[in-house]
C-alpha cells in the first residue's frame, strides 16, 4: 500500500474504550467506507475520514493498521 491507494476500512481498532462514544461513532461510521491513503505514521495507515460526518476531508483523521483496511484500487 502506498498514499493515494483507496482502501476500505473492514473492522474498527481493537482495544478501543467502551465507553468513549465519539471514538466509536467515528471509527464505526467509517467501516465499509473507502478512502484514500493520506499518510503513514510507523506502521499506521492515516486517513481523512470527515466526508463520512458532512464536513471537509481533513476534518477528522483516523489511523488504523494494515490489517484493518483492504486495498480495492491503487
């Protein structure tokens, strides 16, 4: 996978709390969704994910490991 490569997000992180509401809105609003790979930060896959919730792309970012995403174009 590189930058540029579209990607959809199959499952949300393991290990996120329970009890946080809008870490789960946002990464659950994003699974079965397809993005852009914006960045890499180590190992993380980084993407703009704010077109989900009607604002700008840029506006909400999320990272997620390879396993969590699938390439469906590059």
């Amino acid at each position: 996978m590189k930058i540029g490569d579209k990607v959809r997000v199959e499952r949300m992180p393991d290990g996120l709390p329970p009890d946080n509401k809008q870490l789960q809105t946002l990464f659950g609003g994003c699974v079965g969704k397809t993005f852009p790979i914006v960045a890499f930060d180590g190992d993380l896959v980084e993407l703009h994910v704010g077109e989900v919730f009607g604002k700008p792309a840029e506006h909400h970012q999320i990272w997620l490991e390879p396993s969590q995403v699938k390439l469906v174009e590059v």
